[in-house]
C-alpha cells in the first residue's frame, strides 16, 4: 500500500495556503472530496488495523490491547482509540456495512449504529437487517438511522421493546449535587415515558422570546436551565405538592428588613447559602412575607402575620389585562408568569393593578438586573427600554395590548 505519496500530496496541498483562490462554487464540491477522502482513509486504517491485531502487534508492543496499541502508538485519547479499536472488531460480521464504508459512503457513526441494532434484534433476521441498514445508511446521518433502527426492532422484535422500556424504567435516575457557589448540578436519566412529558413542557418552555424581533440572547443550555425552573415554579404555585416539615412546598430565604428594603447586602437561602438581596426583591415581588422579630442572637421574638404580596383576586385581574409575559415580543401565557412589582411594595409600592404587572421568569430577571422601566400608558404597562437596546428609548409593548392601546 503506497501511503507517503498520498500524504506527502495532501501535505502539499495545505502548504500552498491558497484556498482563497478556490471559486465559491466549487468550495462544497471540494469539501465534498475531502470528506470521501476521509472516509476512505477510516476504511483503510481499520483494515489495516485488523491486521495488526491478526499479527498480535499489541502483544509484541507490550500492550493488552489494540486499542492499547492505537492509543500508545498514535498519540490517540482513550475514547478515540477505543473508537477506532470497535471499528475493526465490528466490521467483519457487517458485510454490507463493511463495503459501504469501504466505497465512501458512510462513516463510522454508521458502524456502530448498525451494530448495535443488529445485536438488539434476534439472530435470524441479523442478515437481511443488515443489509437493510447498510443501504438506509448511504442517505441518512447516523442519527436518522438510529430512528430507523428503532423502528426496525419494533417491527422485527416487539417484546425486545417491551424488555428495553422496563430495563430504561429500572434504570432512571437523578443525582443533584450543591456547588460552592450556592448553585446546584444536575445528572440523570429518565424513562421514555417521563422522557415524551418532560421534553413536552421544555421545548414549550425554552422556545427563544424575541423582542420587537431582536434574538433571545440566551444560549440553548440557558434557555433549558430556564424552562426547568419555570416548571418547578409552576408546580409550586399550583398548591398541590405533597407537604414538608408539614409545610405546603416553598422556597424560604431570611433577610434583614433594611437589607431588603435598600437592596444592598445578603440573606441566607434554607437549602443552599448567601443570597443577595436583589435577587431576594425579586423573589418577593410574588411571595408570601412572614415578619420576624429577631433578638441579637438570631433568635425569634415575635412572629407576623404571612401576608401574600398578590393575592389570588389581584392576580386573576392582572391575567385579564396582560394576557400573560406582559414583555414587549413575549407570549407566554399567565400560568407561566409572576406577578412584579413596578415599585416594590417594600419601597412604599401598592400591591395593586396599577403598580403590578406579569412577567415570565426569564423577564422578571431582565427588569430586575436591567435598566429596564415600566410605565402605564391608560391603565395598560408600557416598557421603556434602557438606552442601550434604544438611544431613543422609545416605549414598547406587548402586541396584546396594541389594539386597546391604539382605540
């Protein structure tokens, strides 16, 4: 085999650093090369693989394994050697598969997909299955044809679906892990059941929220991050969660009366740590406030009565008005949404229509750590944003309220 010609050309080929000079339209043809260039080069690496594992090259080296031997002997990662090692000990059973990586036409990914679809399905039906795959893959990425491997068991073996949903069931799990700084980690794996309802609410929920039709800045993870804690919120506020301590589900943070009131300092947050005031203003725009006397030890003197900040009547007439997010390009509806104060009741705000208006989670954050200001335009809120999203800061709305606004 003839290998440092081909590498010395392609070696070649990016000193002369002229890519530049390559017409637009023959750049995807050229990639398109490139990329059967590198398919072909897995094929041949994996044959030639194979025959240092037949020639027990690994043994001769010192190493236990071939992807041992790959790892040392390439400078490769762990994984990647492992990677190209279960190449070369899956190929021989797939002769489809093995031709069409062979021509070009697929990828490892495809390998291995193939593979571990034949090995879930019953052996009489391995052969045709695999040469099934083997042609699906010439057209699909390897993750249209991990769908159409599970549609092909489903077919060819409905009780191994039965066995993988009940082995998936026993094996969810959820780990939550506190950080340092106050935050905490998540790691699990759902059934497929819990799986379809909890990807249902987060795609609904982590949809971007344009405004006035400038992209939602947050990234993918952040908008996820954002839609889980809006279903906790939710499933908070709807009253029914099982008791604590023999106390209704909630969030409970301490803070001093002028640290809240000035927005300065720190609180103290029950299940995790210090918590800066404004955010704890944030959290109370929509809470149920219990005053409590302290001696100098931390002691409790005397308890208040828990006043609700917006009351269930309050809270009905704001969804009437708002229709939900009140946030200029925002249409969540007014489940998903808090109830903020414009001027904070600790400040001398009413907790009234005219000073209340709903935001979602994720706007409730911007008014709150934003310049941001909220108006009424004839009883309707009217956002003025801060001169950095507009010089002018010309006010906006809600497209909800353009037809009363505008009458």
């Amino acid at each position: 085999m003839e290998i440092n010609g081909f590498v010395d050309h392609l070696r070649e080929l990016l000193s002369r650093q002229d890519s530049y000079r390559i017409a637009e339209d023959d750049i995807l043809p050229a990639l398109r090369k490139l990329e059967l260039v590198q398919r072909l080069v897995t094929a041949a690496s994996a044959e030639l693989a194979a025959e240092a594992e037949t020639r027990s090259l690994h043994l001769k080296h010192g190493c236990r394994t071939l992807a041992v031997l790959l790892r040392d002997a390439m400078v490769l990662s762990p994984y990647e050697a492992r990677h190209r090692a279960r190449l070369v000990h899956d190929l021989p059973s797939l002769p489809e598969t093995r031709k069409a990586l062979q021509e070009g036409e697929i990828q490892a990914e495809h390998v291995f997909v193939i593979s571990d679809t034949l090995r879930a399905i019953p052996a009489e039906v391995r052969t045709e299955a695999e040469a099934a795959l083997a042609g699906h893959a010439r057209s699909l990425n390897h993750k249209e044809l991990e769908k159409a491997g599970r549609h092909l068991r489903a077919l060819v073996d409905p009780d191994g679906v039965f066995r993988e949903e009940q082995e998936a069931i026993a094996k969810r799990d959820l780990t939550i892990f506190r950080k340092p700084n106050g935050s905490i980690g998540l790691r699990g794996v759902l059934d497929p059941e819990a799986a379809e309802a909890f990807l249902a609410a987060m795609h609904a929920l982590a949809k971007p929220r344009t405004v006035d039709g400038v992209k939602d800045e947050r990234r993918t993870g952040q908008r996820y991050a954002d839609a889980l804690t809006d279903m906790v919120r939710m499933a908070m506020a709807c009253g029914k969660l099982p008791s604590s301590g023999g106390e209704r589900a909630q969030v409970i943070v301490t803070i001093s009366y002028e640290a809240f009131r000035d927005g300065m300092g720190t609180g103290w947050a029950n299940w995790g740590g210090p918590m800066t005031a404004q955010l704890i203003r944030k959290i109370g725009c929509d809470a149920r406030i219990t005053p409590i006397v302290l001696d100098g030890n931390g002691v409790p003197l005397h308890l208040g009565r828990t006043e609700r900040t917006a009351p269930p009547g309050l809270r009905k007439a704001l969804a009437v008005r708002d229709k939900g997010c009140a946030f200029p390009g925002c249409d969540l509806p007014p489940a998903w949404t808090e109830a903020h104060h414009v001027v904070h009741w600790i400040n001398g705000g009413e907790t009234s229509l005219s000073n209340m208006v709903l935001l979602c989670s994720h706007h409730h954050h911007v008014l709150h750590q934003g310049d941001w200001e909220i108006r009424f335009d004839r009883g309707l809120p009217v956002f003025i944003p801060p001169a950095w999203v507009d010089t002018d800061r010309a006010p906006r709305r809600n497209i909800r309220l353009d037809h009363r606004l505008a009458s």
